[in-house]
C-alpha cells in the first residue's frame, strides 16, 4: 500500500519517518523543501503538490497546523480533492475543529472518498518514539482498516465515534493538560514563594492522587529551566480556541479553559508563544517574584 503525508513539521517528520520505518512506501509534500528532502534520504518519494500526492497514493495522511490549512490541502487548488481516486482515504492527524472535518468529510463523500480525523497527543517526544495516542473518529470500518497504519505511529490508537469524535477527544484532552500545567505551575510557584524546595515538593506528591503524566513530564524541565517547545504555547492557544468554539457552538460550559487561554494570551504578549507550553511558570513567577528551580 502506497501511503501520502503531507505536513512534515515538527510532529508529522517523525511520524513520517516511522511509517517508513514499519515498511509503507510513502510519498511525501510539505511546504517546506529541506524537510521533503530528508525523508526521500529516508526513503520516500517526493511531490510537489497534495494533488499530486493524492494521485498516486490509496491512502492520504495530513498533519498541519489547524483548519484553514487543512481545508486548503484537501479542499483547495490543486489540493487531495483534485487528484484523489475513488475509495481512497483521507486521514487528517491534525488537531482542529470538529465542525471543520465533518465539513471536509462531507466533500470528500461526494468523490466517494472516506475520511477520518485521527488527532494525536504526546508531542515530539512521542511522536519521535512511535508511542504517540491518536484518537478517531470516522466509521468504524474505515478505523479498522487504517489500524496497522496508525498503529506503526503510535502506542494507543482508540476509535470515538463518528467523523468529528476524534477532534472533540483531542480537545477534552488539551483542556485537561492546559489545565494540569497551569495548576502544577501555581503550586511550583506557591512553594517556592513559601521558602520549599519545589523538588522535594515534586517528589513528594509525584506517587499521590496529585501525581499525573504532566507533573512527570514538565516539573522536572521547568526546575532545569528547559522550556525548548515540545509543543509550543501558540499550538496550545490553537487547541483552546478551538475548545472554545465548540463549546460556545454547543452550550458548554468550559470556565478554567477560558481563564488558561488568557495566561497563554499574556504569554503571548511577551513575546513567548513559541515557548513549550511549561513556560506557563513563567507568567506565575512575574507575578510572585520568584524562579522555580531545582538542586
């Protein structure tokens, strides 16, 4: 099976990568030449267009960075819409609005092409290992042929529902990790403004009902002072706005989202949005007047 991907940035090179790994011959498109040229070192075949991706390819993967974009590469001039054949399928990895892939899906449909939105979480890190979560929405038995492929990128692959679940999963799950950070960061700052080591404070709690994913993952870079973006806080005001619209779209009620989002906002206004999203503690330590560092 021929696989397109098109979006080599930060998180789609890896994932590329990996599926060259697990043995797919892949045809790849990105914006960028330098990262086109990488992966046919690797050992994929280069495009210059979605719409030429899509022309030789059964299966078309996109990991861009929000709707517009991805509506653009599907939908646009010479975009997947233009070249792709009949009973292909169109996987988009992207993290954006519900509303916007059961949009895309209902054009792809009309060109008898399926289409699942499969955003992922892990970051960098992850998506280098091969261990990403990738959340699905789509029909099922569209999910259960694309497994094995998105199974070579990941370490959890789960079906949600229809077209759009997926993306309404990956942005419960961004709302739950901004918030993690956010708390974690009050705390750090909170025992260090109070004279405690926030290592021994981390240790501590880390095996207790306070203990998370996040707390292991970002205590420890923010004490070493390692803010180099694993995912970055404007990818992360991205998800919340999108979190944010769909929760006013639908009546949600999403009030510590919205107080997050304006601390990413004040970082913004710093100049750093382009920070991993850890750097949060930056904005509580302005106001304690403290750093947070380990020994």
């Amino acid at each position: 099976m021929k696989i397109g991907f098109i979006g080599l940035g930060i998180m789609g090179k890896p994932m590329a990568k990996n599926l060259l790994k697990a043995g797919y011959e892949l045809v790849v498109t990105n914006r960028s030449k330098s990262s086109v040229d990488e992966l046919v070192s690797a050992g994929a075949l280069g495009a210059s267009s979605a719409k030429e991706v899509a022309q030789s390819c059964d299966v078309i993967i996109t990991m861009l960075p929000n709707s517009p974009q991805v509506k653009e590469v599907i939908l646009g001039k010479d975009g997947v819409i233009e070249g792709i054949k009949a009973r292909s399928i169109v996987i988009d990895m992207s993290s954006i609005a519900p509303l916007a892939s059961q949009d895309i899906a209902q054009e792809l449909a009309k060109k008898d092409v399926e289409f699942l939105d499969a955003p992922v979480s892990g970051g960098e890190p992850k998506a280098i290992e091969g261990t990403l979560s990738v959340m699905v929405g789509g029909k099922k038995e569209v999910f259960d042929k694309c497994y094995d492929i998105l199974l070579s990128m990941a370490g959890s692959v789960v079906y949600t529902g229809k077209v759009g679940a997926g993306n309404t999963t990956k942005l419960a799950n961004q709302v739950i990790v901004a918030l993690n950070i956010a708390g974690m960061c009050e705390a750090l700052v909170l025992a260090t403004k109070a004279g405690v080591e926030p290592n021994l404070v981390y240790e501590a709690i880390r095996g207790g009902l306070a203990g998370s994913t996040v707390l292991d993952a970002k205590a420890p870079l923010i004490m070493n002072r390692e803010f180099k973006p694993g995912f970055k806080i404007n990818l992360h005001i991205k998800d919340l706005q999108n979190a944010l619209d769909t929760a006013h779209e639908i009546g949600a009620p999403v009030h510590l989202t919205a107080s997050v989002m304006e601390i990413m906002q004040a970082m913004k206004a710093e100049g750093e949005e382009h920070l991993d999203h850890g750097a949060l503690v930056k904005y509580y330590e302005r106001l304690a007047k403290v750093e947070v560092k380990g020994e």
